[in-house]
C-alpha cells in the first residue's frame, strides 16, 4: 500500500502532510471534501456516496488516494484500471467509471483511469493537487502502466462559448491565451490534451464537454 510523508509550503512555513490510501474510516471525510470541492451548479448527485467509496477501497485500493494536514483530511483523488484504445478515445464519464461504482475496474488494464481529484477549498493554495496527482503517477510507474489518463472538465469554456468551439478554447488555454481552473491545472501537473469529448459529463460551465488528458509513464513506451 502507498504512504508518503513530506513537507509542504504555506508561504514560508513548513507543513506537514501524508498521503496515503483512504479506508472505510475516511468515508464521512472524503464525502465532505466532495461537497466542499465541487459545490453548485456541480450536480450534488455526483457527489461520492458509501457504496461507491466501498467499492473503491476493495475494488482498486491502489488507485485510492488521499491527503492530510496535520492529521486532518484535506483532497482526495480516486482512479481505476481501464483498457484504454489510443484509436477510439471517445466515451464518458459515466461510461468509463461505472458512474462512478468502479464494477468495470479491469484488473489487466493498460491505463489508471482518473475517476476524481478534489482539494477542500481552504487548502488550495499548499498545492496539494498537484501533489495528489505526482503520487497516482507513483502507482502508474509502479504498476507498469502505460499511462495516466482522465477527462477534464473545462469550467471556464461557457464564458467563450459564443466565439470558440470547446476545441478553440483548448487550443487557447494551451497557448497560454487564456487560463481555465481546470485543464490549466491539469497542464501544470504534466497532462497533455488528447481530445476534447462532446457530452462527457453533465456540467453546465463545461457544457457537458470534457478534455482527455494523459501523461505516459516515461518507463513504458508501449502505444
């Protein structure tokens, strides 16, 4: 199992933090860390429930992760193995992640599917995302996967809808044209756009897009 244990910066102050693999115990945390992270108009359906986080710690404990400072729980991120095709990229959210239930975690995968990442809000400025993220490329390399791969969501798209196709916007975010909360995020952690899917998942600000980002594991050059 995964326990990393290291110091990170509130400006200039140490702090101290563990990542480590949830377990039932964390439950009623990683619910609150999904409510605080994802509020309205993220549909509150989509939040983790008991059942689905069960099935994450027996299913694929591997793939779940979360975060703590000094002792409380701060993000979570949670992933499953799927049999990604480079040459039909296209499905959704729902699809890929058994809506999220993980029952379609394929054991044999080539690809740890991200499911979910969230940070509480009052923790965002420690860079723990992107420490979450670093970790889940810990267990790609681990188990010789070939790569990391997830849909982001494009909050910031709904304000250029109206002179931009979602591809447009991408392109723009990737030039450093514009800043999206999301898939810069994602670009700052090592991802890289592989596709923007049309009705990826049901979110107003994205318009139901949602950009597949990857990053391969550099130990494995298999496509």
């Amino acid at each position: 199992m995964y326990r990393k244990e290291f110091f990170v910066f509130d400006q200039d102050k140490p702090v101290p933090v563990v990542i480590r693999n949830y377990e039932v115990k964390d439950f009623s945390d990683l619910i609150r860390i999904q409510q605080e992270s994802f509020p309205p108009p993220f549909p509150s359906e989509l939040w983790w429930n008991e059942e689905q986080l069960k099935n994450h710690v027996t299913l694929f404990p591997q793939g779940a992760l979360c975060i703590e400072v000094n002792g409380e729980m701060a993000g979570s991120m949670t992933g499953l193995l799927v049999d990604f095709d480079p040459e039909h990229p296209d499905h959704t959210w729902e699809e890929v992640t058994d809506n999220g239930y993980i029952r379609n975690h394929n054991q044999k995968g080539n690809t740890l599917y991200v499911v979910d990442i969230g940070v509480r809000p009052s923790y965002r400025k420690l860079g723990l995302g992107k420490w979450l993220m670093f970790s889940m490329y810990d267990v790609v390399v681990h188990l010789r996967l070939q790569r990391l791969l997830g849909g982001g969501r494009m909050p910031g798209y709904h304000k250029h809808a109206n002179e931009l196709s979602p591809e447009q916007y991408i392109d723009a975010v990737v030039n450093g044209e514009l800043k999206d909360p999301v898939i810069t995020f994602l670009l700052r952690c090592g991802r890289t756009p592989v596709k923007v899917v049309a009705d990826y998942l049901e979110d107003e600000e994205s318009l139901n897009n949602g950009t597949l980002m990857e990053w391969k594991n550099p130990f494995n050059h298999s496509r």
